[in-house]
C-alpha cells in the first residue's frame, strides 16, 4: 500500500479533527441544553459537580483540539509555501521519520526542547 503523501495526511487530519470538535460541541451544547431546566448546583448538587466537570473536561478538550487544528492547517499552509519539512531555527531538512511522527513539526530533533 502506498504511503499518504504530507498533504493527504494532513488534509485527512483536519477533516478527523474537525468532525471530533463537532461532536464535542454537539454534546457540549447538550450539557447546557439538559442543565437549562435542571435545579442542580454545580457547588452543593452531586449531580452538579458531575455536571460541571463534564462540561470544563469538554471544554478542555474542544481547546486542545483547536489548537491541534491550527497547528495542521499551518503545516498545510508551509507545505503551500515550501517551507514544510524545513527547521526553522537551523534551515536543514527535518528527518521524514520525525514528520511521520510529527506531520506539524517546525523543528529538527536536535532544536525540538528549546521550542516547546
């Protein structure tokens, strides 16, 4: 079978998480929608406490995940301009096993600790 190309990873990656913050929304957006008629006290209420970790845990989530989504689209926008696969810090090409790895990698091994 033939490997994806870059761009086909990547593209395939945005559509994955897109539809995963949609469904995240979707059931967010049910959270608030069930609580409207509910009496529960997210401070007093044991069923609020639930509640309320439920909706900061997706909370999290959606955050994470758009921040992933970012990270992809501006690995597509690099490809777009050639830039992709390029250390920013050394210019050098980054190894095809940490892109496998790490498709929005901006960086080589050797500069990745001082980037995060």
């Amino acid at each position: 079978m033939a490997q994806d190309t870059p761009r086909e990873r990547l593209t395939r990656e945005v559509d994955e998480i897109t539809a995963r913050i949609a469904t995240m929304t979707t059931d967010l957006h049910a959270i608030f929608d069930a609580s409207v008629d509910s009496n529960a006290d997210d401070e007093h209420d044991p069923e609020g406490q639930t509640i309320g970790y439920e909706r900061a845990q997706l909370t999290a989530l959606i955050t994470a995940a758009r921040a992933q989504l970012t990270a992809v689209e501006q690995a597509l926008t690099r490809l777009e301009e050639g830039s992709f696969g390029i250390c920013t810090v050394c210019l050098r090409p980054i190894p095809a096993e940490r892109l496998e790895v790490r498709p929005t990698a901006t960086t080589c091994v050797e500069h990745a600790s001082g980037s995060r």
